[in-house]
C-alpha cells in the first residue's frame, strides 16, 4: 500500500516537475541528483544515488535500495543588448521578467534479486525560459512583452543486470512531457509558413520517448569505467505552433552520449570525470541556422530556418572527500561548448543558453544510519556572445531586419537540498 500511496503521492505533484525546467548544458541540466551536482554532474563512472541512473542506467545495479528526493532554487540572469540597427538606437534588454524557478526530482531504486534492480526516476532535464518586459523586437513592430518558456519533464523507468561480478548493463525507458509557449516574436510571422501558428498562441503540450542504454564496470578495487547512449526523444508536435518549428511544430529531445571514470585514491577520497556529447543539429527545429529563410524557405517548413544551435561536448570533473562517517564534501567543474555561434544570437535572443563553465560545490551530513541530506551550490560566471552578421539588413519585408548585431548574456547561479532514505 505504501508504494501505491507514492505512485499517487507523484501522479499528483506532476505539473510541479515540469513547471520550471531550466538547463545550463545548452538546455539540458549539469547533473541530476544532490550528491552528483555537488560534483559538477558527474555521475557516469561514479554512482552515488538513485538519481544517477539518468546519466547512466547501468548504476541502478550500484546504489542499493534507495529512494531520493530533491528541490533546487534556479536563478538565470540573462539580458540582451542590440547594436547598430537601423530601426533604433543601441540598447540593452533584460529578460529576467521572471528571476527564479523551482526544480523538483524524484528516484527509487530496488535491488529485484542478485543480477536485477529497478529503478523509476522523475526530473526535468531540460528547457529554457526568457522574459522581457520590454521587448527587443519591438523596434521592428512587436507590442507586449516577449516572452519564450520551454519545460522537459522526464519519467524514466529502468532495469538494470549484472552480467558479471563487477559488470553491469542497463536499459531505460524515457517518457517525455514537455511544454513550450512563446510571445511578443511577430514580426518574423510574416516570414512563416502558417502565421497563425507561430506566436501568442498560449501553452501547447507534447508527449514522446525514447530509450537510453549504459554500462558500468568495476576494472580495479579502485578504478571504475562507465558509458551512455541515449536515443534522440521522438515527440508528438507542437500543433500550435505549427508556423514556428521546423516540421509543422517537431520539437525532438537531441540524442546524447558519453563515457565516465571514477577512481579512489584512498578510503573515502576519489575523483570522477565525464564526458559527454550533445546532438543539437539532429533536431532541425533546434539545429537549422536562419540560413534557409534567405532562400525562401519558410519558418514551419519542413527544412525550414531554427535556431542554429551546434553539437556541443561537456567536460566534467569532480572530487568527494568523507571526512568522517557522517560528513563528505565534495567539489567540481564542468565546461560545455558553445551552442549559439555569432551569426544565429538574433533569433535566439528568446533563448540564450550560452553559459559554459560551472563552479560547484556540495556536501552529505548523515542524519542516522539509513538517511542522509545533502546540499550544493552551482555558479556559472557570465558568458557573452557577441553577434557577427547576426541582423539580417533591409527592411522586414523584403526578409531583413536593417542589420546590426545582438549580443547575449547569460549567467547563472543554483542552489538546492535533497534527501536520501537507505532501505
């Protein structure tokens, strides 16, 4: 009864997941669960909760019986700022209309016998939010504020088997719920497909899954080895935004994938590195440059213009440090590519997810033997891409917007508790 109390317990509490996703991977989070995000997200090779079975499904297999709750306070600063066009004077915009978001997560793992364990987790792992009340395109027409939300919520069953004494496969499940709405953008409507599905057209839901497979592997009494595939996440269509997406509305989940290494220096002392790969440009939505536009392909088309975010890969290192049996600190870095070049800041000033370092530090006090709460802190310095060719000339009429450059700004800090409960 108690299970079916917490399965309901989470039916409920389902729109509180996807309420404020935000990333900072591009649009994708640094890590899940307390314990890795003190540790920069690393989680691969290093298992030290039920939560890193989001980055690695073959850790259910290493973590025991275990069930994780956590909440973080999300605070993105991000501004924009136009130079040099011909439709106004220079100025800078804040899009921080709404300043800071609420990021549940939720997962249990269960040992089923001595090769299984499953394991059912609940995150939002990406989305991007950005508000200006007053808006940047208004110089070319726009009235109101311009406002853009996207939120992912993931709901990941899991499975995992030893294959041998020290090794372990893993298989996920991934369901995907995910919002976007965005307004305040109408002077590219003209430049759309179906101008009527582009902008200010509310919140527009979409489902989808997809699949993420891993291993993790015991080499040494000290040294572990992990890795990752996950499947690009097919999703239903934003109808209402049909005019606006690549695709009458597509929005996919890219595919990512990586490999991780742990290793312990002595008891209690052990450092842990990541990497992994992002594929934006498999998504065209997300992918296509606003290249296509130029040559009369319009937005909603099925090779039609997007934001022209590139392929990134993120490293991350981390180090963990038990004191004694009831304190470990821990501490770590990561460094994301660039996802927006200088010639694509003008459509994505309503999504400047252009943070690349990450400042982390975190720690674990045990509250009694079968419990423990850990907190960490997140600071990513601000990162600003300056546009190069990024304001089309002309007039919007003739596909051009009088030239000049938008430049983005983002930074980023987060801060966060989660619980752990040892069966």
């Amino acid at each position: 009864m108690k299970y079916i109390y917490a399965l309901r317990l989470l039916l409920v509490s389902m729109p509180m997941f996807i309420q404020s996703a935000q990333a900072t991977d591009g649009y994708f989070m640094h890590g899940n669960g307390g314990k890795a995000k003190g540790m920069a997200g690393v989680a691969i090779a290093f298992p030290q909760d039920a939560m890193s079975v989001v980055a690695n499904p073959a850790t259910a297999s290493a973590v025991g019986h275990n069930l994780d709750i956590g909440l973080d306070l999300f605070v993105p600063r991000r501004s924009a700022e136009i130079l040099g066009n011909a439709f106004s004077a220079d100025e800078k915009y804040s899009g921080n209309g709404t300043s800071a978001f609420i990021l549940p997560e939720f997962g249990y793992v269960r040992p089923l016998s001595d090769k299984f364990a499953f394991a059912f987790t609940v995150n939002a792992n990406g989305g991007i939010n950005t508000n200006y009340k007053v808006n940047p395109f208004g110089r070319f027409g726009a009235t109101g504020p311009a406002e853009m939300d996207l939120k992912q919520a993931f709901i990941t069953p899991t499975l995992s088997m030893k294959v041998a004494p020290n090794h372990s496969v893993g298989i996920s499940i991934i369901g995907l719920a995910q919002v976007f709405k965005v307004k305040g953008i109408t002077p590219f409507s003209g430049a759309s497909s179906n101008p009527v599905k582009f902008t200010n057209n509310g919140a527009a839901w979409s489902t989808g899954a997809g699949m993420r497979v891993g291993w993790l592997g015991q080499i040494t009494d000290h040294l572990k080895l992990g890795a990752f595939y996950q499947s690009k996440v097919w999703a239903t269509k934003f109808d209402s935004y049909a005019g606006l997406f690549a695709g009458q509305g597509s929005f996919d989940v890219p595919a990512s994938w990586g490999g991780g290494v742990s290793y312990e220096i002595q008891d209690g002392l052990s450092v842990a590195f990541d990497v992994k790969r992002i594929e934006y440009s498999g998504v065209p939505s997300v992918g296509t440059p606003l290249t296509p536009l130029f040559s009369g392909v319009p937005f909603g088309a099925d090779n039609g213009p997007g934001f022209g975010w590139r392929d990134i890969t993120v490293f991350k290192s981390g180090i963990s440090y038990a004191l004694n049996e009831s304190l470990t600190l821990r501490a770590g870095y990561g460094r994301s590519g660039q996802p927006i070049p200088r010639a694509q800041t003008f459509l994505n000033t309503v999504a400047p997810g252009v943070v690349q370092d990450h400042f982390t530090i975190g720690g674990t006090w045990g509250l009694r033997s079968n419990m423990d709460i850990s907190t960490h802190v997140l600071y990513a310095p601000k990162v600003t891409v300056r546009g190069q060719g990024s304001i089309p000339p002309g007039l919007p009429s003739q596909g051009g917007f009088g030239g000049g450059e938008v430049n983005l700004s983002l930074a980023e800090f987060s801060g966060g508790v989660s619980f752990t409960y040892h069966y």
